[in-house]
C-alpha cells in the first residue's frame, strides 16, 4: 500500500508539469553526387590486311619481307574473321550502352541543379 501511494504521487506529479513544445525543423539536403568525367575516347590504328594466295604468295613474301626483315604471317580461318567482328560489334554496343546510362544520370543531376537553382534554394 505504501508503495502504491509513492507511485500515485510521482505520477500525478508528472501530469501536473507541462513541457515547452518541441520544434522540428525539417531541411531538405540535396546529397552531393560525384560525375567521374568519361574516359578518353578510344583511339584505334590503322590495320592493313594482306590477302595471300596461292597464286600471289611470292609477291606478298617479297612485299612483306621488304617492310619488316622476316616474313610472319597470322592466318585466320573466314569463320574466324566472323565472330572477331561480330565480337568487335559487340564490345561496341556494350560501350555504347554503357555510355548512354551514364549522360542519362549525368542529365539527371544537371536537371536537378537547374531545378534548385531556379527555385531560389
């Protein structure tokens, strides 16, 4: 019973003080977002192809030796010459892709800026 009066004065007593209200403040924060700058541009070589046959092997061993010394020659089957290209196209498509998401976040947060600034925040 003791204990029971104790409990009911610290509880009337804590209903009897009226606390300050509180104010929250809400700010919106627009987080910083880091733009990488795009890679440089792929810069390819020339490459020249020499078809050797055959018939015109002798001149293309002559013409070949004349430029390098040795005569080295890196065959390749037509099927093989395919899906090299075919691999080319699509390493191209991929980066291409890959590009475009990149300018489209880029846009994205370029928008944004405007946005705020043109709103005066």
């Amino acid at each position: 019973m003791k204990y029971l009066l104790i409990l009911m004065l610290l509880l009337t007593a804590c209903s009897s003080t009226q606390l300050e209200p509180v104010k929250v403040i809400t700010e919106t924060v627009k987080p910083i977002v880091y733009n990488p700058p795009l890679p440089r541009p792929v810069q390819i070589e020339n490459i020249r192809w020499y078809v050797i046959t055959k018939e015109n092997m002798d001149d293309q061993i002559i013409t070949i030796e004349k430029m390098q010394d040795k005569f080295v020659v890196f065959a390749m089957t037509p099927q093989a010459y395919e899906n090299m290209a075919a691999n080319l196209q699509e390493i191209k498509r991929y980066t291409e892709q890959l590009k475009q998401i990149v300018e489209y976040y880029r846009d994205l947060n370029t928008q944004e800026e405007n946005t705020i600034n043109n709103d005066g925040n």
